[in-house]
C-alpha cells in the first residue's frame, strides 16, 4: 500500500478500507510512518469525516495496537461506565459500589488526570494505602469475589491512541468526531467491556460545549459499539456548572460516601441512578428503567452499596475505617470561605474556571509529572438558580498553599456570576441516545 495514495483518497472525500486504515495505524505505532503524514490524513478526517464503518475500522486497528484485556473469566455481562470529563465529576466512586450491590459485575479499569482534578485513581488513592497494582489473578479473582475492583490502565493500552492524540493536541486535529469517538471506544473496548454505558457532557466545563455537538459524539461512539458487538448506550448531562459541590480528591472521595448513604447532592444522586439503571439493562440484570433505578434506590437504602465500597477498598490494601469515619481521610490545613459580595441569584456557575480554581490549589496536574494534593479543592455551596445574601458563603477554599488564596478567591468570584434576576436551572439529563435513536428527558 501507498500512503500517499491514502492521504489522496481520504482528502477527495472518498471512505477508506479496513485494510488501509490498519496498514496506517500499525505503521504509525511501529516508526515506519511519519508524523506529518499522519498529520496530513488526520486533516483529511477533519475536513471530510469518516463513515460509521470507517470510525469503527479505525477504533479496532487501535484497539489491536497495544494490549487487551481478557475479562472472560469474570461471571457475567460486564458493563463499563465512561464519562467524557467534567468538573466535580464523582460518578464513578459511587457507581461502582452501587452497581455491584446490584449484583452487576464492575471490573473498572481508570487512569490518573491530567487537567482540573484528578482521575479516578488519584480520588481513591486519598484513601490510606489503596493501590491499584494488582495482578491479573488478583483483579479477576476480586471481581467474582467481591463483584467490584478498580485497576490501572497498562502503559501498551492502545499505543495508537496515545500516539494519535499526541500529535491530534499539536497540529490542530483534536476536534473531530470520528478521531474523538474512535479514541474514547478503543479505550473501552480493549479493557475488555461487553457493553458500554457513556456520560457525554455538555456546556462550559465540557469538551462538547454545546449540546448539538455532544449529540453527534454520543451517535457516533454508539454506532461504533454497534458495529464492533458492544451494546453501547449514551446519557447527555449537563456540565455548565460542577457537578455535586465538591472538586478536589479527597473532598470528591467524601461526597461519594455521602451520596451512597442517601445524603448526597441532589444532582449527582440523580446522575448516578440514570447511569446505573443503564448500566444494570445492558447487563440483563433488570427489564425496566424503573425496575432498575427501584434496585439501585434498595441499595442506598439497606446500606449495600456503602458496604461493597468498603469491601473493595479492603480488597485493595486499603484502610475501610475512613468509609465509615470520613474525617481520617487527608484534610486541608485551612479553610477559607469565599463571600457573595451582592445579594440576588446565581446566573451562571462557570465550571471550567471552579476547576482550574481546584488545579491552582494543588487538586489537579497541569503537567504529567505535578504531584496532587489529596486534601486540597473547593466545595461550591450554591447551584444555579439558588438565591444568596451578601456576605453569605458562596464556596468553602481548603487550602494548604495560603500564597494561592487571593487569585483563587478573585477568579472564583468572576466564575459565579449573581444578578437581582431568578434564572431557571439547567437540565441535568438532557437526551438518551441508543441504537435505535434519541430519547429527549
């Protein structure tokens, strides 16, 4: 084959074969290809897309570059859970716990973060000498024991991917819906998923600010499950604010516990159960939505889903005690309350910065090699549409680099806008896409 010829083919428009899109992608991860002209066809995707069978040729090719992983011997229909990122984004701390209650198996394989806060890993590494080095017995064997276990993703998952987005993030290629839907799936499917449940945000602290947007990838990443024998399902949820109150590691780990105990915010409550009712219908565990979220609601409510959290943080090497006693877990040498300085209501909670609020304290990386401060971030008391009284506390700062504090309290004053006018909240769950096409909430 030609690349060139490649490049040519899909700059005129025309759709590429199985075969071409495997010889680019296995050329690319082994050196024989170079950059530019990558480069070159990732611009041809941009301007000209990619048909369904294209994007789903090209998830597997990915998939196939690196590692996959064999969860056969794992009991059961195994579901995974994807978010496409957001600020105060918990659900998988409590979806876990919850779904596997539910009797469901939860084999999660999550990474670390890169950006506002950390990733899943990092939350649950607040917690006294959790690890997610297990070895394959070790992660197989807790999952049919214990129905839930949470592992690192290996360095060779999908070489492609990384590759590919590296050079996506320099050239000015990132914002394709074939290239970000067949980044996401690969992902997914090589860890092993037999379905797929995905969290695609919309608005301010979303890749996808707009809702249209956020549509045409939740299409796009469920007919690449489709075609590759993944049942996938998308929610689309609102990100125009933080999701819950809390942003930051350890503060996030205490709202998952509140939340499984049936005192969490209300909006990350309901996000949780819409997700798990999916997740439980693609397992066959339940026929109904409602039949599903009447399980997940049993299981707040008996107390199983708090007790499956504690039994996989056992499981991996760490303390339970501080599940039942949050105060253990790392706590900020300072908290600082950010004041309203005009009575009214909130307008607008702008939760890209409240995120980049959290990073600046020491909460996210905005290198690969920062180190995260587990007890550091902001919980954000008031939710759009919420009235306030001057002087009355907007966010609580906790803080242990003080230095930090005046810019912090500056920029999260500039994010939560307040005027004299009642605004109606936005809609948390906005649409449902599936197979068979969108459901509008």
């Amino acid at each position: 084959m030609n690349t060139i010829e490649i490049i040519h083919k899909k700059r005129d428009g025309q759709s590429l074969s199985k075969e071409e899109i495997e010889y680019l992608i296995q050329g690319y991860t082994n050196g024989s290809i170079p950059d530019y002209q990558i480069a070159a066809w990732a611009m041809a995707i941009c301007f000209q897309g990619m048909n369904p069978q294209e994007t789903a040729n090209l998830t597997m090719a990915m998939v196939q570059s690196g590692d996959q992983i064999d969860l056969s011997a794992i009991k059961g229909i195994k579901v995974d859970k994807h978010s496409t990122g957001g600020v105060g984004d918990t659900t998988t701390l409590i979806l876990g716990p919850l779904v596997a209650a539910a009797g469901v198996p939860v084999a999660k394989m999550s990474g670390r973060g890169l950006g506002h806060t950390g990733g899943t890993i990092d939350k649950l590494e607040s917690i006294e000498g959790f690890s997610t080095e297990l070895t394959t017995e070790e992660f197989l064997a807790l999952v049919n024991e214990k129905k839930l276990a949470v592992g690192g993703q290996t360095a060779n998952l999908t070489p492609a991917d990384k590759k590919l987005y590296a050079l996506r993030d320099v050239t000015a290629t990132v914002e394709s819906i074939p290239l970000i839907a067949s980044s996401v799936m690969s992902k997914k499917i090589a860890t092993g998923a037999d379905a797929i449940v995905l969290d695609v945000k919309t608005g301010d602290g979303a890749f996808m600010k707009e809702e249209e947007d956020a549509i045409k990838l939740a299409k796009a990443m469920v007919e690449i499950g489709q075609l590759v024998g993944r049942n996938t399902i998308a929610v689309i949820s609102d990100m125009s604010q933080p999701l819950g109150h809390a942003v930051g590691n350890a503060l996030e780990v205490i709202e998952a516990i509140d939340t499984l105990k049936g005192v969490g915010p209300a909006d990350l409550t309901e996000l949780t159960l819409v997700l798990g009712s999916q997740m439980l219908l693609l397992a066959g565990r339940c026929q109904t939505v409602e039949e599903a979220r009447a399980l997940l609601e049993q299981c707040i409510e008996d107390g199983s889903a708090l007790e499956k959290l504690k039994e996989m943080i056992q499981g991996q090497h760490g303390n339970p005690a501080q599940i039942d006693h949050p105060e253990l877990l790392p706590q900020a040498r300072e908290q600082i309350a950010v004041l309203a300085e005009e009575d009214g209501f909130i307008q607008q909670i702008e939760a890209e910065e409240i995120g980049l609020c959290a990073m600046k304290l020491g909460a996210g990386r905005e290198t690969k090699d920062d180190q995260i401060d587990h007890a550091v971030g902001v919980v954000v008391h008031k939710k759009v549409g919420d009235a306030v009284k001057k002087g009355e506390p907007i966010a609580t700062l906790h803080v242990n680099r003080v230095e930090e504090v005046p810019e912090v309290t500056k920029r999260l004053l500039q994010a939560v806008k307040i005027n004299n006018q009642p605004v109606t909240p936005p809609k948390l769950i906005r649409c449902i896409v599936t197979a068979s096409g969108m459901t509008k909430l």
